[in-house]
C-alpha cells in the first residue's frame, strides 16, 4: 500500500513537471520565435540592424553626392554673369547664417566630461543632466558673437531642440553622451573669456562641481550643417510695400 501511495506521488510530481516545463517552452517560443534561441534571435536583430544602418549610410551618400551637382550647377551658373554671381553670394551667405553649410574657421573647443567615479559622492552626476548649463553656455557663446555653433558634431540652429530623454540627451533627434564637446566659431579670445570670467559659467564648474572641464583656443575649426530640412507651414513671406 505505501509503495502504491509513493508510486502516485512520484506520477502527479512528474506531470506537474511536464506541465510547467510545456508553459515554460510555449512563453520562450512566443518570445524569441518558435525554433530560434535567444542567441539566434539576437544575431538576427543584429543582422536588421546592420543592414538599416548601411541603407541609410548609402542614402546620406547619395544625399551628399545631390547637394554636391547642386552646388556645382550652381556655381557654374553664378559664372556666367555677374548678376547671377552676387545671387550665388547671397544664397551661400544665407545658408551659413541658417547652419545649412559647412564651414570652417578659427574659434573654441570646450569639452565637458563627467566626473570619475571614485570622487563622486552619493548618486551618480551626468553632465547630461545639466541642460540648464549647456543652454548657459550656448548663450553666452551667441552673446559673444559666435557664428557657427556645434554640439556633438551636431550643428546649432534656431530650429535645434535640446531634450533629455532617459540617460542621455537628444540634440536635433540624435541622442549623445559625455564627453559633450562643444565647438564655436568667432573670436577665440572673445569666446573663451565670456566663458572663463570670474563668476561665470565655466567658473562655475570649476569650483563647485567635479566635472572635468578643457577649453582651448583653435586656428581652425571645421563645423557640420545642419542636416535635418524645416518646412514652413504658417510663416508666408510679407509682401514687399512700395515705397
């Protein structure tokens, strides 16, 4: 009698252990797909992933490749009267006021990087949780007449949106991390003493946060365009009034 009591507990334990092991298989199934591990299923993403990211450095190739006949028919075209060639000036003239060209020329580098971890005390400090600071910066950089501004190799613009998203920031939709390094055109002396002056935002760092903090003066400075287009959807042109 007790060999047939221990023969019945042994048979419900293993179909209980069926039974769980068949829900475990069926949730690992509708998780990673039905005949793949999770190893597998991981190369595949990868796989999608590398293959978005090589598209899509074809098409910014083929976008270059566009924007550089343009310019070239552009210039052609400036070439064939001197009319034309001041409108070619202008038109280069607005686009480096707008970020859409690159440019280049002497200014300041500022790089800002977060603290090491064994002098950080308490909870883990981020320069990118430091938007107010970054905005500072930014301000002082056009107060001092900055003519080109770059944060990230990201180009600054009237139209660029700073945003913090999680652990890291976004600047125009492209998500960065420290060090943030910020690049500007201009007077490099200008630049660099409206960030150095005592009491200012550079001060600031200095002496009351741990965050590792080098400016310095260049001869020449390349800067990116801006990348992404804006489309005008309310903003019309005022029609001109004759004097």
């Amino acid at each position: 009698m007790k060999n047939n009591k221990g023969q019945i507990a042994i048979m419900l334990v293993c179909v209980f252990l069926g039974i769980v092991l068949a829900i475990q298989i069926k949730t690992v199934n509708e998780t990673v797909g039905e005949g793949l591990l999770p190893t597998q299923r991981a190369q595949q993403l990868g796989l999608e992933l590398k293959k978005l990211q090589d598209e899509k450095e074809a098409l910014t190739r083929e976008l270059s490749d566009v924007e550089s006949k343009i310019n070239k028919y552009e210039k052609n075209e400036a070439d064939k009267s001197v009319y034309t060639e001041n409108l070619y000036k202008d038109l280069e003239k607005y686009r480096m006021f707008s970020g859409y060209s690159d440019v280049e020329g002497p200014g300041i580098v500022l790089e800002i990087n977060d603290p090491p971890m064994d002098v950080q005390f308490g909870e883990e400090s981020s320069i990118v949780d430091e938007l107010d600071i970054l905005l500072q910066i930014i301000s002082a950089l056009n107060a001092s007449e900055a003519e080109a501004i770059s944060i990230n190799d990201q180009r600054y613009t009237a139209y660029t949106e700073i945003v913090r998203v999680g652990n890291h920031i976004e600047i125009n939709g492209v998500s960065i991390s420290p060090p943030i390094v910020i690049k500007a055109i201009g007077d490099p002396a200008l630049l660099e003493s409206s960030l150095a002056l005592k009491g200012g935002i550079l001060w600031h760092l200095e002496y009351y946060t741990d965050y590792i903090v080098q400016i310095k003066q260049e001869k020449n400075i390349m800067i990116s365009k801006y990348k992404k287009t804006k489309e005008f959807t309310y903003a019309k042109p005022l029609p001109e009034i004759a004097k």
